[in-house]
C-alpha cells in the first residue's frame, strides 16, 4: 500500500526512537548516573528559581534581604530620629529639608544555606517508560545545586538509602556543588549494584528451589527480616535534615515517600509516618520546606491493553497478579492510587511543605518548562 500503515509495532518503535532521543538530549541511559549528565545541568540553571519565599532567620550576613530592619548594605526607609539611633545613619539631606532629625533604615542582608535531601532507596529505582526515579531525583538535585552556586549559597544535605547515608555539610562555590554530585553517583551506584545483584540471586535461587517448600519459606522470612530492619529508615533520615537545617535554610526533599504511602494498618508503621511528620513539621517552622515527589506513571494507573492479560507485579518483597485490559480492575486501581497519593500530599501539606510532583516518564527539562508556575509561585 502507497501510506504507512500505524500498526501497534510501528507505534511501539516510534515510542522507543522518541525514548531514546529523549535519553540522549539529557546524556543518560536512564537507569544509571554519571557525573557528566549532573554536570550538564550546569547550564540549565534558569530552569528554577530559588528566591525566598519566607521570612529568612539566618544569623550570617550574606545575599538575602531579611524582612527585619537593622544595620545592612541595602537601604529601605527614612524615619524620624529616635533616642538610641546611631548616628551616623542620620540623613542630613531629609533632616535639612524637613526640619527634624531623620535617620536611615536599611535591611539586613542575610546567608540562606540551600540543603538537598535526596532518596535513593529501593522503591526509587524502579521507572516504566523513560528514567528511573532515582535518576530523576538525581538530576533534580544536580540542577537545585548549580541554581544554589550560581546565587552565591551555600550547598550541603543528606544522600540517602534504606541502608546508608552521607551528610555534607554546606560549602561554598563548586566545591559544594562538585561534593553533594559525587556522593549522589557513589550511592546511587552502589544501591543500583547492590538491589539488583540481590535480585538477580534471589530469582536464581527460588527457581533452583522451586519444588523446596522450606526454603522458600526460608527466604521469605529473610526478607521480611530485612524489611522490618530499614522500614524506619525514612523518618531517621528527616531527623538528620532537622538536625543540620539551621534556620532559614532552604530545604529540598526529593523521595517518592513510600514511606508515607504504606497502608498496612500496624503501629509500628502508623509510628514511622508519624514520626517523620513530626520531624518535617519542625523543619518547616523555621526553614522554607520543599517536597519533590518524583512518580512513575505506572504507579498511577496500569497500563492500557487491547488484550486482557495477566501480569504480576512485585515490589521485591510481595509479589501480586493483576489484569490488564480489564475496566473495572483499572478503575478500582486508579483509584486507590489516587486516594494514597491525595492523602500522602495532604500530610505534606499540613506540616507546612510545598509540593513538587514530578514523573520519571518525562524529562526535567520538559516539565519545568511546561509547569514554570511551580516553581516561581
């Protein structure tokens, strides 16, 4: 035939060469980080602006303008004299003309230190379409920490997994910025490595032992130790933001807060949430808080299919089957996820944080232009 066919196999090689043109515009592979691809952010620092949006407490004089008079480099207002004012801040000028003594107001310039605290647990290596979101969450960070540099802050924060974490203390210029970038590669890597190797010899070993009751058992009891052991590793990790976060920072929380989602109904569980609340809330009362959920679409809504098929799903621990192709188990998932996702927000919400949703379906790039008013609201 003289015109091309849109069958499902040309639509789905369109999508890959789209993947693949997208993966290739931003140097990544998706699935891993390296320094190059940070570094390229470097020039794409207009994509943001970190300007303050709440009063600035800091004790450090610096780039910001307090909302609070006193002795600083940037003039605010004339006043009459009052007993106790320095006076060589008098305004002779104003004084002459009126009459009356007038003295000069200026406003304090103050340091604002921007720290990033970036998930790189399991549940953020995983993406459907175009990135993981740890690769995401990787070069949202990058591009917060060459705004910061080029504003003249200070850059530090916590790089964190379910098993590990590295504080940096904030730095200054691209020392800071070079500092946080390495410690994203290095854990980012050493997760990738070490969540993958384990799965690959896990699957190995139940398909060796798949008639061996016993060890299956075996191995789930392993792995729900496991989970038990690092299910708190997201509200300890706050208490270290709300440990180094001094007032006035700037504080970036880039997760997909999993942690916040989980719906099992158990104290323990209730406790964790509840106490990385309480830690965000405190953080929030004295330093501008902003939370980047960074999703995958599949976490969403499941993909549409033509066909009904059954696929299963696991998130390395349960493993689940769901229908594909099927309205009604659709629609019952949608709305799960949206329920979770609405209460998850709400809780951020009421501890006083703004929220960022990003996916890992699109590049960052791409979003930030589309959703600018996110950022400068």
């Amino acid at each position: 035939m003289w015109f091309k066919q849109n069958t499902p196999a040309s639509r789905s090689t369109d999508a890959l060469e789209t993947c693949q043109a997208q993966l290739a515009s931003i140097h990544s592979n998706g699935v891993q980080i390296s320094m190059p691809e940070l570094l390229n952010y470097q020039n794409k620092t207009a994509l943001i602006d970190l300007a303050a949006r709440k009063n600035i407490k800091g004790q450090m004089s610096g780039n910001y303008l307090s909302r609070s008079k006193g002795r600083g480099m940037e003039f605010d207002e004339v006043r009459h004299y009052q007993t106790g004012d320095d006076i060589r801040a008098i305004d002779w000028r104003v004084t002459a003309r009126t009459g009356k003594t007038h003295t000069k107001l200026f406003r304090e310039e103050l340091e604002r230190p921007v720290l990033i605290a970036t998930d790189l647990s399991a549940s953020m290596h995983f993406g459907s379409q175009l990135l993981f979101k740890s690769v995401q969450a990787a070069h949202l960070a990058a591009l917060v920490a060459w705004h910061a540099k080029k504003r003249g802050d200070r850059l530090g924060g916590i790089v964190f997994n379910q098993h590990q974490h590295v504080e940096l203390k904030p730095r200054s210029r691209k020392e800071g910025v070079l500092h946080y970038l390495h410690a994203l590669s290095t854990l980012h890597s050493k997760q990738h490595q070490t969540q993958y190797k384990s799965q690959s010899q896990s699957q190995a070993k139940a398909q060796h032992q798949n008639d061996s009751q016993q060890a299956s058992q075996s191995t789930n009891d392993s792995s729900d130790s496991n989970h038990n052991s690092t299910r708190n590793f997201f509200s300890e990790n706050c208490a270290r933001i709300r440990q180094i976060a001094k007032p006035g920072a700037l504080v970036y929380l880039i997760t997909d807060a999993q942690q916040l989602k989980v719906t099992e109904e158990t104290a323990a569980e209730n406790a964790h949430q509840q106490d990385a609340l309480r830690h965000l809330t405190q953080i929030s009362q004295h330093c501008e808080l902003v939370v980047c959920l960074v999703n995958d679409p599949i976490e969403q809504a499941l993909p549409k299919s033509s066909l009904k098929m059954n696929v299963a799903f696991t998130d390395g621990n349960q493993r689940q089957q769901l229908t594909l192709g099927d309205k009604s188990t659709a629609l019952d998932y949608q709305t799960q996820a949206d329920k979770i996702q609405q209460q998850c927000q709400l809780a951020l919400t009421k501890v006083g944080a703004r929220i960022i949703n990003l996916s890992s379906a699109q590049t960052l790039e791409q979003q930030l232009k589309e959703g600018e008013q996110l950022w400068r609201k």
